[in-house]
C-alpha cells in the first residue's frame, strides 16, 4: 500500500478484484469513481427532497409522541437515505486514501459535478 501521493498505475481499489495494473482501467476506475461521486450529491439531494415531500403530506397539528416521531415514514426514509449517504462518503474517502492523484481528482470532479447538477436545488 502506497503511504503517499502518486501517479503510478498499480493500486488496488476498496476490493481485491479492482485491481488497477494499466492505463485503461485507470481511467475505467477513475470514470467509475467520478459516478460515485456524483451519485454521492445526488443521495444528499435526493434526501432533502424526499423527506421534504414527506414531511408535507403530514397533519400540521399532530404532536406525536418521540416514539411515533420515530417510527414516521419521513424519518424512516432519511435514515434510510442517510446511511446511503454515509456509506458511499466513507468509500469514497477509502478511495482517496489510495493516494492516487488520479483517483482521488475523479473523488473531487465527481462530488463537484455532482453538485453543480444537485447542489442548492429546492
């Protein structure tokens, strides 16, 4: 395992089957990493939105009980969503702790593409 910062071509990604050894799956794993990324910001998107929706569709003047309050299909949802969310932040994360520059520029594009098309969005 690399401990710092390099271009090389040998590395191994999250799995011992994505093996990385030529130019070509670089840039397969960096396209892979770059959708990852991007299906990052949408989940965080997708969250707000869905829970939002949900959030609507309940009675305004209900005061339900914690428990009630837990077992909602809104906060149901979000926590379905925020552990998607928080898995696929922690993969990426383990991505870039491959050192590579290039899978972890594929980390950063994918994120900010993702949230230039999600991001800030009602």
């Amino acid at each position: 395992m690399w401990q710092f910062f390099h271009t090389q071509v040998d590395d191994l990604v999250l799995f011992e089957g994505w093996k990385i050894d030529s130019a070509g799956s670089m840039v397969l794993a960096c396209a892979i990493t770059a959708v990852f990324g991007i299906t990052f910001e949408f989940v965080k998107w997708a969250r707000k939105k869905v829970v939002a929706d949900l959030k609507l569709r309940q009675d305004p003047n209900a005061s339900p009980t914690l428990l009630q309050a837990l077992f909602t299909a809104s906060h149901l949802v979000g926590t379905f969503f925020f552990a998607l969310q928080l898995t696929i932040g922690y993969l990426l994360m383990l991505i870039v702790m491959t050192f590579s520059v290039w899978l972890g520029l594929s980390v950063v594009v994918g994120a900010t593409l993702g949230f230039i098309i999600f991001g800030d969005r009602e």
